[in-house]
C-alpha cells in the first residue's frame, strides 16, 4: 500500500477494529473452510481490515438499499 493511501484512511476507533478483526477472523474461515487457497496471514494487519471493511460496507450499502424499498 502507497504511502498517499495511508493519508485515505480515518482513523478507526477500537470498537470498529474490534468488529474488523472478529471480520477477519470470519472471513478467514470461510476462505479456509472452502479450500480457495487465500491464506490471510499473508495480508497485513491493514490489509485484512480494509477487506473485511470493504465487505462490511458493501452488506451496509445493500442493506440501506433494500430498506429503501421495504414495504413498511
């Protein structure tokens, strides 16, 4: 990662690292669980964070999506 992608992320609190890490965790599971090969000990800390954020946000987005639409 590029050191002007540093300057692009917020500063997560401990909460959100707390729920990111559990992510990574999850996702590193799943990974395993199916034999795709991925193995997330070779991302880095960052790294696993910003693909669990990158999930994460995108379940949010097509929550808020989906509620727009709900019929209550």
């Amino acid at each position: 990662m590029a050191i002007d992608d540093y300057k692009k992320i917020r500063r997560l609190d401990d909460y959100e690292l707390v729920a990111l890490d559990a992510g990574v965790d999850a996702v590193g599971e799943w990974i395993a669980e199916r034999g795709l090969g991925a193995d997330l000990s070779l991302y880095d800390d960052l790294d696993q964070r910003m693909l669990v954020k990158a999930a994460w946000e995108g379940c949010a987005r097509g929550l808020r999506a989906a509620l727009k639409e709900a019929p209550f």
